[in-house]
C-alpha cells in the first residue's frame, strides 16, 4: 500500500480550496459497496492521465505516476456520469490523454493499484470542471407526475450511504445474517458486477443521489416509475387485476395500485431471488413484499413517501421509512446503458 501523504495535502492550499468547489459522488451511494478500500485515509498524489473512460455505471481514469522511482498505472474509480455531469459539470471531454492531474484518493487495503477519487484538480490547481447551477425557485405541482429528488436532509445520518443506510434498518432472521456474513462484494458473487438493477426500493432510497420520474400518462391503465439507478423502469398496473400467482417471479417484482383518496398505494410481490438487493449481502426472495405511499404535499412543491419492506425469509420484523421527494422540473433525468466491463472493474482480480 502506497504511502499516505497526509501533510502534503495540508499544505496544498489552492487545491484544497479547488477541492471544496468540485463535488465528486460518494462511492458508497455509487452502484457497488466500498468494500475493501480504506476510507479513512487519503493517497494524494500528481499523475499523467493515460485514458478516461466515461461509462456507467462509473466513469474512471487510468493515471500514471512515479512511485520509488519506477512508473505504475492506478485505476481510479468515480461516480455515476448522471451525477457527475448534473453535480459537477463532468462530460466525456473533461480530461484527455497527457493532463497532469493531483488526486486525492481512498486506496484498496489489498495493495492493488486501484482507489475510489475523493477529488481532482488539474496539478496547476485549476479546477477540472465547474459545477452546473442546479439551485431554482419552488415548483410547484397538482400531480405526481414529474420529475422528483430525495430531501437530503438526512443523506448524513448514515455513514457509508447506501450500505449504511440498510445496515441502521435491516433487521435478519439467522438466515439473513448467515448469508450477509458470508457475502464476499468483491467477488463475482456480487450481482452488482452486471448490469442488472437492483429491485424496489433500492431505486426509492438512491433518490437522495439519483432522480425519479413518475409518468402518469396513462393513468387509467398503467403508472410507469423511471429512475437514473441503473435506469430502472417499472410498470404500476392500475386496472384493478391481481398479482400472478406465486410461481410466476420477475426482477423487478410484479407492482400493482391503487388510490386511497389522494394517496397512490403500490403494492409490490412476485419478486425473483436476488443474492443482494440492499448491497450487503442480504437476499430477497418470493416471499418478499413492498407496500409504497405516495401522496403530494406543502402545496404541491413534495411527495411525501413511505415504503414498507417485508421478507419474512430473511428479514426479522419489517423494514419502514419514509422521506419527502422534491419537485424537480428544472432537472434533466440522464440516461445510458450500463456498460459490462465498466460495472465489473471493482471485483479483485483472480489470484
């Protein structure tokens, strides 16, 4: 493991000032855990960039720099492109073979030449994007159809982001703890290394990070829920059938509504086995269930929602949390294909 060289980050002054301007994404709200990288120290250190891949469902940059006299290549993994573009001005062009660059980075306990950034400038100190100004007056609606954001009032509540959100709420039976015991995330075994999205409410929790679109257009039949985690989109059935029976399981679940005066109630069965829905390590199965609310408030301006996970299986008692959803029509939903190779570059090599 490369040196940690803490003092030297101190005294750069320009760049940390750099820093407190640009956001780059949290890996841990980022499709995959921060499993086996050490987050509570920093690698800091000027490098020449050698490629720059911009791919969901993370963009990286392959950088060379010296290291006791000899040239090594790192791997350095960032954010989704969605919220590096909307957050931080980031687009495909934004660094180029030969920029000199200084990275601030959480390294791999293993040794391996790869980390998660925690920040970028050029080595000048220039700042390598700009951020988008994504501030605008209240919008208000009389629908929930639209483009919606998770309230990040209580973003910082969970160390770790996704995982430790579902950490602080699951509780498990002993099969739960047996399997999340057993997970090993930087393996093949992680259904995170493909490009199959993780069904509800993985998509309703990552609206602190990525947005939602309800389309209810076609509201006498069918309410379509979109969102930028791994561009989800599932089909509410609001023409009053039923669920199929059991033995016919998808992965996203099978959803079916209804309104309550004006609160939309999803109800949500059928679900495929999935070796990880929350990210760590706990399964789901055919006796999983998800009951969500939706229902506009403060004058149209939020959705307040509520969802309540229940997986007898795996899960002891069942899992409630509510948040507010902000309406956001100033807000371009990013959508793009999840490339294979991009989403499996955290798994450690075979040895």
């Amino acid at each position: 493991m490369p040196n940690i060289l803490a003092q030297s980050i101190w005294t750069q002054t320009l760049r940390t000032a750099s820093f407190c301007a640009l956001f780059v994404i949290n890996g841990a709200q980022a499709h995959h855990s921060d499993a086996g990288m050490d987050l509570n120290s920093i690698y800091a250190f000027e490098a020449e960039v050698i490629r720059f891949s911009w791919r969901q469902p993370h963009a990286y940059i392959i950088v060379e720099t010296e290291e006791s006299g000899e040239p090594v290549q790192w791997e350095i993994e960032m954010g989704a492109l969605n919220v590096l573009a909307r957050r931080a001005g980031w687009n495909k062009d934004s660094l180029t073979p030969g920029d000199q660059v200084f990275i601030r980075s959480h390294v791999m306990r293993s040794g391996r030449k790869y980390a998660k950034l925690e920040s970028i400038t050029m080595a000048s100190g220039e700042p390598v994007t700009s951020p988008e100004n994504i501030e605008t007056t209240e919008s208000k609606t009389d629908s929930l159809s639209g483009i919606w954001i998770g309230d990040r009032t209580m973003f910082g509540q969970y160390p770790g982001g996704f995982d430790g959100f579902f950490n602080a709420f699951l509780k498990l039976t002993e099969k739960g703890q047996r399997a999340k015991d057993s997970f090993d995330p930087l393996s093949s075994e992680n259904p995170e290394s493909t490009c199959v999205g993780r069904p509800t409410p993985a998509a309703l929790v990552s609206t602190w990070i990525y947005l939602m679109e309800i389309d209810m257009s076609e509201a006498a039949e069918v309410i379509r829920f979109r969102s930028e985690w791994f561009d989800e989109h599932r089909d509410i059935y609001m023409d009053g059938r039923d669920h199929p029976d059991p033995g016919q399981r998808f992965t996203t679940g099978h959803s079916i509504g209804h309104w309550e005066g004006d609160t939309l109630i999803v109800d949500t069965r059928n679900f495929e086995d999935h070796r990880s829905p929350y990210q760590v390590g706990v399964p789901s199965g055919g006796q999983k269930h998800v009951i969500e609310k939706y229902r506009l408030v403060e004058d149209g301006t939020l959705i307040a929602m509520e969802f309540i996970l229940e997986d007898p299986e795996y899960l002891s008692e069942p899992m409630i949390h509510s948040r507010n959803l902000i309406y956001s029509p100033h807000l371009k939903m990013y959508s793009g294909g999840c490339d294979p190779e991009s989403t499996k570059r955290f798994l450690e090599p075979p040895t």
